[in-house]
C-alpha cells in the first residue's frame, strides 16, 4: 500500500503516460457535506482489451518485463474499498481508459490527500509532452490546471524540464489546493 | 492567504533565463530518478524535489533531470542514477532527501563518486 492519495495518483496517471496518451485529466473531488473524496483518472491511451481488463486488479498482471506484480491498481482498489469507497476501471482498446475510485472521508481507513501539488509537477517533468489537466475541487469549487495554458505563457516545452519551472508549477498547485481548503471555513478536509 | 503566484509569473521565467534551455534532454549531464509503484511507496518524488530545489538552489543548469519506471531493484528504491559524460553510470539506493546536496556536491559538480550510497556502476 502507498501512503496517500497523492502518491496512488502519481502512480495510476504513469499508467496513462506510458500507454501514450496524449492527454489525460486527473480530477479530484472532495466533498464535505457527502464526506466523499472521489479521484478520476481519464486518458486517451492505447487502452487496454477485454481480457487484460478482466486480469488487471489481479497483482500478478503486468505488462512489465522487469518483475511479474504490477501492484499501482490493485493497491488503489485495495484502499478505496478499505475506507468503504468504490473502484471503477473502464477501457477500450485504441480509445483510453478510466479509472475512478472514491473513498469516504471520514472513515478511519481513508489515506490523506498528501502531495498531491508534487505529484502533478512531477507528471508534468516527467512527461511533458503530454497534455496533463488537472482539476481539485471542493464543494463544488474548483481550480484547473491546463498545461497548455501553463504552455502559452512559458512558451517553450523545453522549459518544463527546468527545475525553476517544475518547482513553480509545484507551488502555483499548492496555493491554489490551499485557498480552495481554506474556503471551507479553515475545516480540515483530509 | 493573498494569491502570490500568476501565469504571467512563467513569462517572465522565461524572459529573465534564456539559458535554461540548456538542460535541454539532449544534455549530457543527467540525473535519473526511479518512479514506479516500488520508488513512490519509498519516497523517490521527495527525493526528486530535493533534487530540483537543489539544482535551482545552487543555479545548475546543465543537468538534466529525468524520471523512469521499476528497474527491477525495488528492494533499494529510492534509486537515482547520476551520469557524467564519459564516466561510468552510477546508481545510488535507499535515497533520502537529506542524501540529496552532497550526491549532487560530490559527485555531480565535482565528480567523486559518493561510494557509501553506491549500489551499481555501469561501465
């Protein structure tokens, strides 16, 4: 099992980056008065068939060469359901895929949201030329990040590899996720 | 809190260092950090913030930082491979953010390798 939310997201939006997906959008939901938080990872990757998405919350499915578990799904499952959330995966060869899974937050078993600002920038450097959008809301509040917005103002993809860059992106997350917090009346939401 | 950061922030990013570009991926100087599921549950996206704050600390510009997936060594993550061009690929373990400014002091900048954290070497 991962520690937070944030490093689960890191983990299942890789999935998408490496089955080429040309965009993918990562949302997080936090609702206080359903004390839900719901994630959805939807991307336009290779997808996967009808047989490897029967197989792939088993652990012993990979596509990997370099050891025979492949745990990011399962582990995700795995928390959501702890916390006596829900698990979704839907896939379509050639089209993408998307994953959601929800937890309840105030259920003892509920990860914290962690990073989740370090996790995004860290997809952004690793990948950037992929088009990663990013939406956290709260109570119906949202804030969205666009990497082509980001890439309108800085110009050159290049750039995204620049620890300045990367490092800023990372901060720009954190005080926008914080103001959405803090909107809440200062209540903690996970 | 007052909003501090704004998208116009990236425009001048860009204006005020023309040389960033310079850690272009085609540069030669690289620092690669493990990110599967096995270097995230050990703490690898710490230890690569560690590593950007330091670079943009110490102003290096030069290097690039890259990520990749499980290499089969799980059991030592978080790992970091430093390359120097024309030395041997060097792969650090167990990584901790602390571990970080002297790797990239030591043996990034001046190039003596950090023997005690040394887990591989590809020659």
């Amino acid at each position: 099992m991962l520690e937070d939310l944030s490093q689960y997201i890191l983990d299942i939006a890789e999935n998408s980056a490496k089955a080429k997906a040309k965009k993918v959008l990562i949302e997080l939901a936090v609702d206080n008065r359903n004390k839900s938080i719901v994630l959805r990872v939807s991307d336009d990757g290779w997808g996967m068939d009808e047989e490897f998405l029967r197989k792939v919350e088993d652990p012993f499915t990979t596509t990997r060469k370099e050891r025979k578990v492949g745990l990011g799904i399962p582990f995700l499952k795995q928390a959501a359901l702890a916390c006596e959330g829900f698990f979704d995966i839907k896939s379509k060869k050639g089209e993408g895929t998307v994953i959601e899974a929800g937890f309840r937050k105030d259920h003892i078993d509920c990860p914290p949201l962690g990073d989740v600002a370090a996790t995004i920038a860290t997809l952004i450097m690793g990948w950037p030329e992929c088009r990663w959008i990013f939406r956290y809301s709260v109570d119906g509040n949202s804030f969205i990040l666009d990497l082509d917005d980001l890439l309108d103002h800085l110009g050159d993809r290049e750039l995204l590899k620049s620890p300045k860059v990367v490092l800023w992106i990372k901060d720009y997350i954190q005080e926008n996720i914080d103001l959405l917090n803090q909107k809440k009346g200062g209540e903690d939401i996970a | 809190m007052p909003k501090i950061k704004n998208l116009d922030d990236l425009r001048k990013i860009r204006e005020e260092s023309k040389d960033l570009t310079s850690a272009r991926s085609g540069g030669k100087k690289k620092i690669i950090v493990g990110m599967g599921t096995c270097g995230i549950a050990a703490g690898a996206r710490e230890v690569l913030t560690a590593i950007l704050t330091e670079l943009d600390k110490r102003g290096i510009k030069d290097v690039a930082v890259e990520t990749t997936g499980c290499i089969g060594m799980c059991q030592y993550e978080p790992l970091v491979d430093i390359i120097r061009p024309g030395e041997p690929r060097v792969t650090y373990g167990n990584m901790k953010p602390e571990d970080v400014s002297r790797i990239i002091a030591e043996h990034m900048i001046n190039g003596n390798i950090v023997w005690e954290k040394v887990i591989g070497r590809t020659d």
